[in-house]
C-alpha cells in the first residue's frame, strides 16, 4: 500500500497537510456541482412548454433521489472510517476486508434500489404533493435515476475508499471525469438530433449519427447513469493497482461479523444524512403545498432553481468533511487525540472561508445565476430572497456538517444522528409546522426558518464538539481467524 500519503496525514504540519488534502476535495466537489449546473442549464434550454415544469420536477427528484445515495453514502462513510484507523494502526488486512465487505453491502443496496425505482416514482410525486406537468415529469425522471443508482453507490463507494486510504486527488478526478461524460450525454439525449442552438449543434449531430431521439428531462436521466457506469471500472483498477486492496480469494464472500460492524457504523451516518434530505423535503412539501396552485407552481418552480446553488455549499462542506473525517480516523488510529480533533476544526474553517467567498460571489451575480437556468422573472424574484435570506446560512450549514463527518470519523456517528435528530425534531419542524399552518407565515418568514436551524445546528455541533467526548472511539471488535488462514491452516 501507498504509505507517503499516510504519513503526511500523520506527521505532516497539520494546518498545511488538512488544507493540502483537502482543497482538492472541495475544488472537486465545486466542479461536480458546476456539471451538475450545467445539467440545470441544458434542462432550461428544452421548449419554453417543458422547461417550468422540467425545473420545478428537477429539484424535488435530486433531492428524493439523494435518498439513495445517502444510504449508500452511509456505507462508504463507514467504510472509510474503518479503513482509514485501519491503516493509522498499520494492519492491511484489516484495511482489505473492511474494504471488500463494504463493496458486498454497496452491491446489495444497488440490487435494491433498482428494483424501487420501477415503482416509487408516481408513490413519491404524489407524497409531496407535485401537481400537474410536474408530476407527470418527476415520474419519468424518478424511473430512470433510482433504477440506475447503483452506478452512484459504487462510484461513491471506490472515491470514498481512496480517499480513507490518504488519496484526494485522483477519485476527484475521476468523478469530474464521470460529471464530462455526463454533460456530453446529456446535450445528445436531451435534444435528440434538433440542436436547441448553435452552441450545441455537435449535441444533435452525435445525436443523428447514434440515432438517439429527444427523449427530455428523462433523457438527462439515462445520461447520468450511463455517465457513471463508464467509470467504474478504472476507478476500480486505480484502487486495487495502487492500494492492493483486494483480500486472498478464500476471503471474499460475505462476512456476517464484519458486515455488522460496517452497519453500526453506517445507519446512524445514513440516518443522520436522510434527515438533512427530509429537512430540505420538508421546505419543498410546504412550499408545493401552501405556496403553490394546480395553475401557479411559480414558488416551486424556484425552489428548483435555488437548489443548486444550496447544493454548491453542501457538497463543498461534504468535500471538507471527507478531509475531517480521513485525517480524524488515520490520527486517532495512531492514538493522537490531539492531532484529530485539532484537523477537524481546521477543516471546518477551511470550509468556512469557503463559503464567505461563496458569499461575497453571489452578493454580485446571484441574479445572473438564477437566469442561467431560468428566464422567467417571477420564479428569478423569489429565489433572490430566498438567497438574500438563505445563503449566509451557508456558513452555518457547512461548519455542522464538517464537525459532523469528524465525529464519524471517530465512530462518534450516532452523537451526529442525535444532533441533527434534535435539530430537525425540536427545531425546524415544530416552527416551519406552526409557522405555515398556525400563523399562515409569508414565505420569506418560511426562509428565515431555514436560515436559523442551520445556525441552530452549528452551534449545537459547536458546543458538543468542544467537549471532546466524541474523541472516545467505540471498541473494536476482537481479532478473528480470517476465512483464508483457516484455509491455510
């Protein structure tokens, strides 16, 4: 195994290394939304009668597609913070079959969630109550995406691995490599052989050569699932060549024990991410519900458009958190306590200083962002206070999640589950809940609410984070015969 990377998260001058590690995760994560957006761009150029629809039915089906991913995301975060104390301890062979189990579990959520996408697209659209062309889109879309998701589980799940194992750079660039492919299918199955402008008539020409029709928002759909496919498999020879992660061949079927201990690990982080999903579902159910009619689905319409650039911010603050939580798992491994939670705040003002520049961006362009997915005026209005509102809480929201994956990181993720549980329970949805239904609160004041549980948040994660107790690292199960020394034996 590469053992450079390990020692600079080790020995190196911490500032510098958390930093050195970490911006290529968070410059990653900012061109992974910028494909992401540009999707966004591409669905705003379909005809004028399918685009209202198309952006309104975009942001909820990201968000209920995230679903999935997260659950997965769960896994491979637990995966990773195995792997990474693992290898702070120095033993491969435990690096190698935590490793390879994670990759059986990530396999059986992809067999599942395959299966639930041919039936929970019209269950979810009517749940949170879409109406009308935006149903019907959110539908079609729905299918395809969660049907194709374990092209995401897996991707995420070889990154994640790289990543605990002291590399950041090169699973960026493989998911950026993922994110080109993406855009590139998109154009061609989006618009079919009828190029939308001149500026993308390539799109139409691969289009008539490869006899692919306009297929739509569903189009976009089927491009970032094959998109994912294509680079699984050199995402998967990097990690086995470089990292020599694949165990004896006696031992890789199932392993119920070290299929447990993936698991403790993994649902109180899949958990804990499902309710920052259901927080942000919460905001668009209301807005759907109590903002919007059968003939006037214009707030709903720009809560798709803000939710991109709230993506932006999250998955700066994941990229961070992935530095907190590498760097935390490799260092407390290694018993230096210090040196762990020291990493953990530093990533998180990292992440801080980020989203300050983020800021200062959008105090200048934030109108410009909007119409670069939107033209209508009345949807670009409302999601301008919404980012009036909403985006300094950026800093917020970031600073919780970084401190969050750094407590994962220690095995600390059920007191994150607890964190944000208490958050969203005995916060934000008894006020958004009395707001709307009580007081029948404007839906600027519903914004406010949004902005004040994710400072609510950070303090809390703040507060507890300093006590330290969290550096606690749950015991380790005992060491076992593997499948492959009884063999030898």
């Amino acid at each position: 195994m590469d053992d450079r990377a390990s020692a600079r998260i080790l020995e190196g001058p911490l500032a510098w290394e958390v930093f050195r590690f970490g911006i290529p995760l968070a410059v990653g994560a900012i061109l992974q939304t910028s494909f992401n957006l540009v999707d966004a761009y591409l669905i705003a150029q379909l005809p004028k009668a399918e685009v209202g629809p198309a952006v309104g039915a975009l942001g909820v089906c990201d968000q209920l597609a995230a679903v999935g991913t997260i659950f997965s995301y769960g896994v491979s975060t637990a995966a990773a913070t195995l792997v990474s104390h693992h290898k702070g301890k120095g033993d491969a062979e435990a690096v190698k079959r935590a490793a390879w189990q994670s990759f059986i579990v990530v396999a059986g959520l992809s067999l599942l969630f395959g299966v639930l996408g041919a039936v929970a697209g019209p269950i979810a659209s009517s749940v949170i109550g879409l109406k009308g062309a935006v149903a019907d889109v959110a539908t079609r879309y729905l299918r395809v995406i969660l049907a194709g998701s374990g092209t995401m589980f897996m991707l995420l799940q070889l990154t994640s691995i790289q990543r605990a194992l002291g590399s950041s750079k090169t699973p960026v660039a493989l998911l950026v490599l993922g994110n080109v492919f993406n855009v590139v299918f998109a154009v061609v199955c989006l618009f079919g052989p009828v190029a939308p402008n001149e500026g993308l008539a390539w799109g139409a020409r691969l289009a008539q050569l490869s006899g692919v029709p306009a297929m739509g928002m569903e189009g976009a759909a089927w491009a970032t699932v094959v998109a994912r496919a294509l680079v699984l498999a050199p995402s998967f020879l990097v990690l086995a060549r470089r990292f020599d992660i694949l165990p004896a061949k006696g031992a890789r079927g199932p392993d119920a024990r070290a299929i447990r201990e993936l698991m403790a690990l993994a649902w109180p982080t899949s958990a804990q991410f499902v309710l920052r999903i259901t927080a942000m579902l919460l905001i668009n159910s209301l807005v759907a519900r109590f903002y919007s009619t059968e003939t006037d689905q214009t707030a709903t319409t720009a809560m798709g458009l803000v939710f991109r650039v709230d993506s932006v911010a999250l998955f700066v603050a994941m990229g961070w958190g992935g530095a907190a939580q590498t760097f935390v798992g490799q260092n407390l491994g290694a018993g230096k306590l210090d040196r762990a939670s020291r990493a953990g705040l530093l990533a998180a003002a990292y992440d801080a200083a980020m989203n300050l520049a983020f800021l200062a961006l959008l105090s200048v362009h934030a109108e410009r962002v909007l119409r670069f997915f939107g033209k209508d005026d009345a949807p670009v209005a409302i999601g301008l206070e919404y980012l009036h509102i909403v985006a300094p809480s950026y800093v917020g929201l970031g600073v919780g999640i970084v401190l969050g994956n750094a407590m994962a990181g220690a095995r600390a993720a059920k007191l994150a589950f607890r964190i944000d549980l208490g958050v969203l329970v005995g916060f934000q949805l008894p006020v958004c809940l009395a707001g709307v239904l009580l007081v029948h609160m404007r839906l600027n004041a519903l914004f406010g609410c949004v902005t004040a549980t994710a400072f609510a948040g950070a303090l809390v994660y703040g507060a507890i984070y300093a006590r330290r107790k969290w550096l606690t690292v749950a015991p380790e199960p005992a060491p076992r015969e593997t499948a492959a020394a009884r063999a030898s034996g």
